[in-house]
C-alpha cells in the first residue's frame, strides 16, 4: 500500500468506535462496542495498538484505512 499524507498519523480509540458523551459527539469509523474492539484485537481481525505512554494507545492511520477497505469488501 502506497502511503500518501493523509494517511499518516494515528485515532485513538474514541475517533474509531465513536463517543456520544463527548462534546460535540464522535461519530464511530467502526460502529461496535469498546469489549468487542479488544477482542477483536485477541482475536487478529483488528491490527494492534501502539503504545505512545504507558496508558495510551493509538491506531495508525493507515492500519485503519485498510481495514475499513477490507471491512467494506465483506472481509473481516
């Protein structure tokens, strides 16, 4: 995959599943619950965090892109 600028960068967990108790509401990339992201991680269908400090987490950009590509061709 040719990376390209937009692609660069990382979402934390909130820009990916979505938060409506933020203000203004985050709407999901990927409309599933906190409990089903991790598992989904266990399980290998969702790529891997990277830890930027000891309690966060982050999802390259691009990680993201390609399973949203490959959710939308009915992959999982």
């Amino acid at each position: 995959m040719q990376e390209n600028i937009s692609d660069l960068g990382f979402f934390r967990l909130p820009q990916i599943i979505g938060d409506q108790e933020a203000n203004p509401p985050i709407e999901p990339i990927i409309p599933i619950s906190k409990s089903s992201w991790w598992s989904g991680i266990s399980a290998g269908r969702y790529p891997a965090g990277v830890k930027i400090a000891p309690r966060t987490t982050a999802w390259r950009r691009s990680d993201i892109i390609e399973l949203c590509a490959r959710l939308k061709q009915g992959g999982k």
